[in-house]
C-alpha cells in the first residue's frame, strides 16, 4: 500500500513538472476562467464612472427638458402675436401646459442626488427671463403679449415669476418622490389655470363671499388640480417614485380642496394665485401626506 502511494506521488510530480501539464485542457480551462474574473473585476463600474454617467444622462435630460419647455412658451408666444386666442386665455394655456408638460420629463433624470438640481435648470432660466423682461433690461414684446393679463412688462415681475420660482423650487427641494411636489405644481397649473377659463365661461353664479369668484370657477379648480394630482401619482408609480394608495389619493383631495377654496377668497384679489396656491398646498400637504 505504501509502496502504491509513493509511485502515485512521484507520476503526480512528473507530470507537474512536465510540459505537457502546462498545455493540459484541465489547466488551460482553469486559466481562462481566472482571466475571466479579472475582466470582471476590472469592468465593474466604480463609483466615479457611474456619478460620470449620471451627470451626462442628467445634463442631457435637462437639456431636452429645457428645449421642449422654450419652444412650448415660443409656441404659445406666436399664438398670442398672430391673435389666435384672447390674451387672457392664452395666458392661462401658457399657465396649465408649460407646468404640466414639464412633470412629464422628471423620470428621464438619475436617482442621483443632483439630478432634481439639473431638472430645475428649465425653469430657473424661464425665472432669469422673467426678471430681465419684467425689469426692462431685455424686450420682448411676444412673451409680455402671452404672459401678462393687460400687456405690461413690469406684470411679468408678480404672477409669472412666483409661477416660475414655484416650479422651480418644488422640482429642486421636494423632486418627484414627494406628493408635495405633484400637489403643488398641479393645483398652480391646472387647477388654477382651468379655474380661470371656466369661471370666465360659466360663472355665472357668484360666491356669497367674493363676487369675483364662482362655483364653477372653484369647482373647476377642485376638480382640476385633484385629477391631475392623481394622473401624476399613477404615472410617477409606475417607475417606482411614489407610492399609489387610497390614503395618497384622499391627501391629494384634501389639498385640492383647500386650494380652490382659499382661491376662491377675497384676499386671493389683493395676493397672487401664483403665490396663494402653492404654498396653501404645500402647508396641507405637508399635515395629511
């Protein structure tokens, strides 16, 4: 037994150190596999290659962000020049798509943690506009005609900038895996915007407590800033931002509420919606979500 381990151990070594264990299939394999491994590790992403990769995705998205955002308002801008719509409802179309098409590019952005910086890039730059127009250091006569309700440049320094600033600051501190953000954008955009241009068509009953303002009107307002809180919720849970609840739907409702009916106050007259709005939204949502 002994003497069949030994000569078992020394045919091992000789092959070992035989050249034909160097070209063996068995270690040729083995070999290749190691290689493989290597690769491997080698290819795997580092965490500065993949920051790399979000800041060019990011840059990108915001880029065809803010090129879709400027060709919509130059859109409308040639609308208002050419007189297709009454200046007072092409202000409003401006207000409900310019906000609601933009929600619709938030998920091309990273998860990374500058990306809701680089979404508020399109309307930062719509607040520089505001602010060189409305100040008089620029002229443009096509954007004063579809943004301002009696076509006065200084207008642009109230109700569009505080629109602008609102988008702006909800995209970059609440991003789109907060309600507030949804809450607050859709009830400013549609819900205030369809409020406006259902009131002015069928208002014809008055509020006991501002005559300015109507049923029609308000309940348009519920009912807008409430279905499209509930379109973006869906939408934004089907890539996995927000959750979609009966409670989430319910906060959204409430918001909504809250939001037509301090529209529909007279303080509404001497404070802009763009300012009212938003932050009635933000301080309901931020009790029931």
């Amino acid at each position: 037994l002994n003497s069949r381990r030994f000569l078992r151990d020394g045919l091992r070594a000789l092959l070992l150190r035989s050249p034909l264990h160097l070209t063996s299939p068995l270690l040729l394999l083995r070999r290749r596999r190691r290689r493989r491994r290597r690769r491997r590790r080698t290819e795997r992403p580092t965490p500065s290659m993949s920051l790399e990769s979000a800041v060019v995705r990011d840059t990108a998205a915001a880029a065809l962000t803010a090129g879709v955002a400027l060709a919509l308002l130059r859109f409308w801008e040639e609308l208002a020049k050419r007189g297709v719509f009454e200046q007072v409802l092409n202000r409003k179309l401006v207000h409900i798509s310019v906000g609601m098409v933009f929600l619709l590019f938030w998920p091309l952005f990273s998860s990374g943690s500058y990306a809701p910086f680089f979404a508020a890039l399109a309307p930062g730059i719509n607040i520089i506009r505001m602010l060189l127009i409305g100040l008089g250091i620029m002229r443009d006569e096509s954007v004063v005609k579809s943004m301002s309700r009696h076509g006065n440049y200084r207008e642009l320094l109230k109700g569009p900038l505080y629109y602008a600033c609102t988008i702006t600051l909800a995209t970059a501190i609440f991003w789109r895996t907060s309600p507030l953000a949804i809450a607050a954008i859709c009830n400013l955009c549609a819900g205030d915007g369809v409020a406006d241009i259902v009131g002015r068509q069928f208002g014809k009953e008055k509020l006991p407590y501002n005559p300015s303002k109507s049923y029609a009107g308000s309940l348009a307002m519920f009912l807008a800033g409430f279905i499209s809180s509930i379109g973006y919720m869906h939408y934004y849970h089907s890539f996995g931002f927000v959750e979609e609840s009966w409670f989430m739907a319910l906060g959204f409702s409430l918001v909504s509420l809250a939001t037509a009916f301090v529209e529909s106050l007279p303080i509404s007259s001497e404070l802009d919606d763009n300012l009212t709005v938003p932050l009635t939204s933000l301080l309901v949502g931020g009790l029931v979500f």
